[in-house]
C-alpha cells in the first residue's frame, strides 16, 4: 500500500486517510525499533508549558495495538477506540491521530437513566480526548504491568491545538476534580511533521541499517506527499534571476505557498509562474491547475485542492 501511494496510485479520499496516516507511520516506527518512537513522542509537548518541555519517555519493549476496543471507564455500556495504544515496562501511551478532521465530542452531559423503576441522573463524557485519558489510567493502575501513562494527540496543525487541550481538561475536571489536577502532566501534543524530522535524522544516520534508511526514505516522500514536512523556506528561489536583490526585502513576509504574497513575490521577481523549478506544497496540486486550464496568474492564485478530479481554483483575499 505504501509502495502504491508513493507512485500516486491512490484516490484522493485514500490519501487524506487519517486510519492510512496512522497505520504508515506508527507502523514504520514498529518496523525500525523503539529508540526511533521514543524520538518522535519526546518532541511533544504539553499544555501551557511556557518551557516547552517535552515527553521525558523510555520505551523498553514497546507492544503496539492498533484500534484497540475498550469498555469506557467512564461511560457505563460504551465502548471506546483509540487510534493506537502503546504498552511498554514503563509507560502506557495512548495515541490519538488526527488529519483534516478534529477530535469527536466536546464535554460532559447529563443523562438520565431508569435503574430498577429508580431514576438515575448521570454525567456523560463526549470529549474523545478526555475518554481516552480515564483508559490510559485504568491501564496503568489495573494489571498492564506499566506504571504510567500519557495522551499524546497527533495533528497536522503547525502550533499546539490549544483550544482542544483546553476543552479536554476541562471536561476531564468535570467528571472527577483529582483527575482535572493530574491531567494537565499527562496530556501532550505533537504534530505529523515532527515525524517527518524523526525519519529524517534517521535516514541521516551513519549507522542505521539498509532496510532503516530505505523505511525512512520511505516515509518522507510518503509524508511530504501529504505537506506534513516542516516548511523549509525560499532557498531555492535563489536559482531565478531578480530575486536575489529582493530577498531581504521579502524574507519573512509569508509563510505558505498557498498565500498571495509568494504570487506577488514570483511576479514583481520576473519569475515564470508555470516554471518547473517552483516546488509546490501537496502532491500535483499546482500542475493538476494546469493541466485543468486554470488561470495562474498573480491576480487570481490561490492555492489549488483537488475535489473528485477536478482541481478548482480557490482565491485568497
């Protein structure tokens, strides 16, 4: 499958699979050993830590479940289904893994229920983040055989997601005070692109194995395909006549390829905007355009996404 998404075999609906995402990468950290995992999770970090520390984590013979079904510790006849689950001598990770989609739920509610002709008032967690902390507690404290545990939601935004933290601890508050105490030290984020880094100090190192650098090659192009590669600047605008002299003038001024000053920049620069050396977020997005006939001038780019097979123009005001 990865092979066949490399050479851009796969619908689009296929490639914006968060489950496809998912399963490549933490897979890929299976294959190539547990140091590599314990490099990507230490890059998270947690709410409101103004010192950005990270997850301290050793991983000692990491087992992994992938979709693991739970009863829900705090939903009494529910069940609950983390994206991966990560059980080690030391620590219990519970991973939940987002792409374009957010989590599920948000807070608590009551319902009522009848018990026996008895009426019963009860709290109800919908927050998928906070339901999926209360399962990495009880796997910690009910016989796994780890003696901690740890969240860490994995997203594609480019800065903690700390609306959705927020709400988390919140709600984890909510249904029981010590827990909203302990939560926020257990909680982490981190996002798709620092796996991007992780394979690449791998596929960097001297002494990692044949079959670990082909797998790290392997998933850069597999991540880069899907723009969760860290942005790595203009540097190669260098290569075009006229820009050199406006470089300072537009260093920092924007920060994705999809917002109109990169246009204006390609053409106060006298730069081709169909030129072939103009490297493009997203895997044809810009050449898709093309191909479909769209205007790319200055005036009308935007950024392009593919809807079906068809690519339409989106302009950004």
């Amino acid at each position: 499958m990865l092979a066949a998404d490399i050479k851009g075999k796969l619908s689009l609906r296929e490639e914006r699979s968060e489950d496809f995402l998912t399963s490549s990468v933490f897979s890929a950290f299976r294959y190539v050993g547990g140091r590599w995992l314990e490099r990507f999770l230490r890059k998270a970090h947690r709410w409101e830590d103004t010192t950005r520390q990270r997850l301290n984590i050793r991983l000692e013979s990491p087992r992994y479940l992938f979709w693991p079904n739970y009863h829900d510790p705090v939903n009494l006849g529910r069940r609950i289904e983390p994206d991966v689950v990560i059980l080690s001598k030391r620590a219990v990770v519970v991973v939940e893994a987002k792409n374009y989609a957010g989590k599920h739920g948000k807070g608590v509610v009551a319902e009522d229920s009848g018990e026996g002709g008895v009426h019963v008032d009860r709290k109800r967690l919908l927050d998928q983040l906070a339901r999926e902390y209360f399962v990495g507690r009880d796997l910690a404290s009910r016989g796994s055989g780890c003696s901690d545990f740890y969240v860490v939601y994995v997203t594609r935004h480019a800065v903690f997601p700390a609306e959705d933290i927020a709400e988390t601890l919140s709600a984890i508050a909510e249904m029981d005070g010590r827990e909203g105490q302990r939560a926020p030290g257990r909680i982490y984020w981190v996002n798709w692109q620092q796996a991007y880094e992780t394979f690449k100090e791998m596929a960097d190192d001297p002494s990692a194995p044949r079959f670990q650098e082909q797998i790290s090659r392997d998933m850069l192009e597999f991540l880069a395909n899907r723009s969760l590669c860290p942005f790595e600047g203009f540097e190669f605008l260098d290569a075009f006549k006229g820009f050199a002299a406006q470089a300072e003038r537009w260093s920092g001024a924007f920060y994705a390829r999809s917002k109109r000053p990169y246009w204006t920049l390609i053409d106060e620069a006298g730069i081709d905007a169909t030129d072939a050396r103009l490297p493009f977020y997203g895997r044809g997005d810009y050449w898709a355009a093309i191909r479909e006939g769209a205007d790319l001038s200055a005036d009308a780019a935007g950024f392009y996404h593919e809807r079906g097979n068809t690519c339409q123009p989106t302009r950004v005001e």
